[in-house]
C-alpha cells in the first residue's frame, strides 16, 4: 500500500543555488518523521515544496498515491496537507474563537452553512490546546505560546491526513514543549502522518518514529532517531560538542563603578504592567543572563534600556542618566541590543545589512569585523548577496546577531538569540562570546530561557517572573535555587 506522503526526486533551485536536491523520503499514517538538519538544509524549503507554496524543478510528491506536484497551494491543500508554519500566521481581526472556526470551513461557500455544530466543534478544538481561556482576545494580546497554540489549532481544525510541522518547539519552555509533543502525538494517534522540523533535538528524538538527516539540500541518513544521532556525518555537520566555557575568576570590575545601573524601572502598556521595579546592575566587562519564562518581561526590560519603550525609574549608562534619550541616541552611546524579532532590512542583501551595521566605524577596522563574523558564520558568507527576507530562520537569525556585533558596541544585549539555532551553530556562538569576552572589551546582557545557552558564560544569573526578578545570583547557585521550573 501506498504511504500517505512519498516524495522522490525533489529538487528546487533558487537562482544558482540548489536548496534541495534529489530528497526521497516517505511517511505513513500514524507515523511521525523528524527531519533534521543545519540552518539552510533545505527543511522549510522540502515542505513548501510538499504544500505548493514553492514550486519544485523537478521530482514528485504524492498524496495517498496521488501525484500534487506543481499543483497550487490551495488544491494540495484540499487534498488533505496542511502546514504548521514557525511564525504564527492568524488572521489578526478576527478572535482566537473565529480564527479556528475560518479553520473549520476553509472554503467560503461552506460558510452559508455555518451552524451551532461549527461552534461547538471550534470550542472543543480549543480547550484540547487550552486556548479556551482566551477565546474572545485578538491574537495580537496573547503572548508567543498562545499564538502557537492558536497555529496548531487551526491545523487540528482543517484536520489534513498529512501534517507537516515547521519547529514547533522553538522559543516554547520545557513545558511547553511538553504539551506540544503531546499534541503532535495525538494526530499519530488519529492516523495522520506526520512530518516535524524542530532544532530541540531532545523532544524530536523523544517523540518521532523516525529520522531523516539532510546537508545542503541532500539526504545524508536516515533510521531511528537514535541511531541518526550517532551517524558521525551528523554529529559533524549539525549536532557539534557540548557548549563548554573556560573557567574565570570573578571580573575584578564587579567591584568598580557599574556600565550599566536600572533603578526602580516600571513599564505599562495601557493598563497592563510589563515590569515592576526592575533593578539590575551590570558591570563594565561582565556577562549577565536574564533567565525567564514566554511573556516574564525580558523584552520589554531590554526594550526600556534600548529606549524603545517609555519607562519610569533610572537607567544610567557609563554614569550618564539615559532619560529622555531617544534609541538613536541611545545605540550611538553604545548599547546595541540584537533583537528577538531580528529587524532586519528584508529586501536588502546579507552583505549590505552588515555594512549598514559597521558604517560608523573606520573602514579598516568595519573590514576586519566583516572578515571575523563571515568566518564565525560561514553560511552568510555563501549568501552574502542575497536578500534577507529569503534566508532561511536561523539564516536569519545569525545574520541579525552579525549586524549587532558589527557595531562594536559597549554593551550587547542579545534577546533570545539561540531562537531557531541548530546546536552546532549554539557551539560556535558560544565560542564567539567566550572569545569577546577573552579579547575585548565587551559586556554582554543575555535574555534567554534556554538555561544551557545561558548558564555556562555568566557571571551572574537574575531570574524575571511576571514582571520582576525573583533571583540574583552566581550561575553555580542557580539550579540549586532557582532551576526547577527551567531545567
Ligand atoms: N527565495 C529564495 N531565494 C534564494 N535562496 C533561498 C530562497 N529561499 C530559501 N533560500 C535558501 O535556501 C536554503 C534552504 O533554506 P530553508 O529555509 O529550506 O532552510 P532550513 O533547513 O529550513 O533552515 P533553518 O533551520 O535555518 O530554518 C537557505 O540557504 C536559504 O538561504
Ligand atoms: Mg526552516
């Protein structure tokens, strides 16, 4: 019998490059294939393939036996594929209620027939992903896990016998991660076939049938998760070392007069209070993690130092009172926060977003920079002129960390950077940072919620719940004191 998904032969060139090249691979009902691989494998591009969004140059997808290849979008759709896509894509005018009811009925013709039953459908999905608290917000209020949530809903909603999964797990804690593994469970469960891409390789191994690896648009194994863990190809090409730092004696500067000093900082938006007398210091040469939860506050408390949010309380930096200073200014005094949702210039290239990142500097100097960072991402190197908005998400991500640090500045605040990394990039981040920290006289603030990221480079660890910190101290005290909830 026929698998529900068989893909052979599937290639697709953008330009001169060859993002997917000859990929095979099949899934059957009630099966769920993790595929793997490095940032710009080719995994989003294999299925948008599969979904019509791209079209392929050549090879075949078939569809319970049936060929869809080169068929738009909304027929592949039909014939029982549907996408959970990494950003969240709902219809933002509509509620969380409507917006997985629309799921319901994707063709419009159906929607005269709109009845009780489509309401009671809607809900029942909902409470499964507990979004039923929150049925009648906008999407645009709920924080980052609930929009996940509402993605995977309309997805469970349009009910497709062929799921594919675009890193569901990314920027969500252990426990959510947890919930969503349960969830993509549940449509094996139901005799759907699954295929998931996601960098936390600990939940995909735990949870697929199977693994498929692939390099630069090729295969290169496949077999029990497990055992494609072990292939030596990719543990080189994509899983690398464990992160390791050197170890440091306490900064003699924790001593001096601090760069950074927040005092009593409060933001609101409208009603809502986003940070509650946040107090954190920050000392010339020091490397400080902000540990939190989705939605405890680091953005916004970077944000406030940044001056892209009004905030009350004092922030000083090297001694100077930051209030009443616009971001510009702010970035020109040498703070540089690499932001969580990348800001990048989308149809500018690669190459002119990094020369943006360095024309304050001399040239000399803005080159050496250049030639540092695209040794410290290759990748970028390769895509030097292409356009930002068709990198693919760690592409992205990577490209955005390279702009930050092009600016040489004084104080880096890097929000949520591991976002979307494979682990062998991780490794190479974290060697970079660990190389500042030796070479140069660099202080780094890091928000994350991914603890073995955060952990191993800091000086001092706070820890943000809801709005104001909980914790304060050396990385060693943390999961004795403060780990439970992230470790
Ligand atoms: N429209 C496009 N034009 C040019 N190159 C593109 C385009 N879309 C994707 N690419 C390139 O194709 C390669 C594969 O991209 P893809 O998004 O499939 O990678 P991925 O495996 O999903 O990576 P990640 O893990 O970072 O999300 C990337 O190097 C990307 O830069
Ligand atoms: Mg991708």
């Amino acid at each position: 019998m026929a698998d529900l998904l068989e893909v052979s032969g599937l290639t697709k060139r953008f330009g001169g490059l060859v993002a997917v090249k000859d990929m095979h691979l099949r899934v059957g009902a009630g099966e769920i294939l993790g595929l793997i691989g490095p940032n710009g494998s080719g995994k989003s591009t294999v299925m948008k393939l599969i979904m019509g969004i791209e079209k392929p140059n050549a090879g075949s997808v078939r569809i319970g036996g049936v060929e869809v290849a080169g068929m738009p979008s909304h027929r592949i759709a039909r014939m029982g594929v549907g996408i959970v896509f990494q950003h969240s894509r709902p219809l933002h005018r509509q509620t969380v209620l409507e917006n997985i009811k629309l799921a319901l009925l994707p063709d419009s013709l159906l929607q005269l027939f709109a009845a009780s039953h489509i309401d009671d459908r809607a809900r029942e999905i909902a409470a499964r992903v507990h979004l039923d608290h929150v049925m009648d917000r906008l999407p645009g209020t709920l924080p980052f896990a609930d929009l996940r949530r509402l993605e995977l809903a309309r997805a469970i909603a349009r009910n497709p016998k062929v799921v594919l999964v675009d890193e569901p797990f990314a920027g969500l804690t252990s426990g959510e991660v947890a919930d969503f593994s349960a969830l993509i469970a549940s449509f094996r469960a139901e005799g759907h076939a699954v295929l998931l891409v996601d960098h936390n390789v600990k939940s995909v191994a735990a949870l697929v049938d199977r693994a498929l690896a692939m390099y630069l648009g090729e295969f290169i194994a496949e077999g029990t998760a497990d055992a494609v863990m072990k292939d030596e190809t990719v543990r080189r090409v994509y899983l690398g070392g464990a992160i390791q730092t050197a170890a440091r004696t306490p900064l003699e500067a924790n001593n001096s007069a601090p760069l950074l000093e927040v005092e009593d900082v409060s933001v609101f938006y409208g009603k809502a209070q986003a940070l509650q007398n946040v107090s954190l210091h920050v000392g010339a040469r020091e490397f400080v993690s902000v540990v939190g939860l989705n939605g405890a506050g680091k953005t916004t408390l970077f944000n406030a130092i940044s001056g892209l949010v009004p905030s009350t309380g004092k922030i000083r930096f090297d001694g100077h009172d930051l209030t009443g200073r616009t971001g510009a200014q702010i970035a020109r005094a040498g703070i540089v926060q690499c932001p969580e949702s990348r800001e990048l210039f989308g149809e500018m290239s690669v190459r002119e977003n990094l020369d943006l990142g360095g024309q304050h500097l001399p040239r000399d100097v803005s080159a050496r920079q250049l030639e540092w960072l695209l040794e410290l991402f290759p990748i970028l190197k390769s895509r030097h002129s292409q356009a930002a908005r068709t990198l693919s998400g760690g592409e992205q991500q990577m490209l955005a960390i390279a702009r930050a640090l092009m600016m040489q500045p004084r104080l880096l605040i890097l929000d949520e950077p591991t976002l979307g990394l494979a682990p062998v990039i991780l490794e190479q981040l974290s060697k970079a940072l660990e190389n500042l920290r030796q070479n140069t006289e660099i202080t780094v603030l890091l928000g994350e919620q991914n603890v073995t990221f955060a952990l191993p480079h800091a000086d001092r660890v706070y820890v943000l719940e809801h709005a104001h910190f909980i914790w304060e101290g050396s990385p060693e005290r943390f999961a004795v004191e403060a780990g439970a909830q992230f470790l």
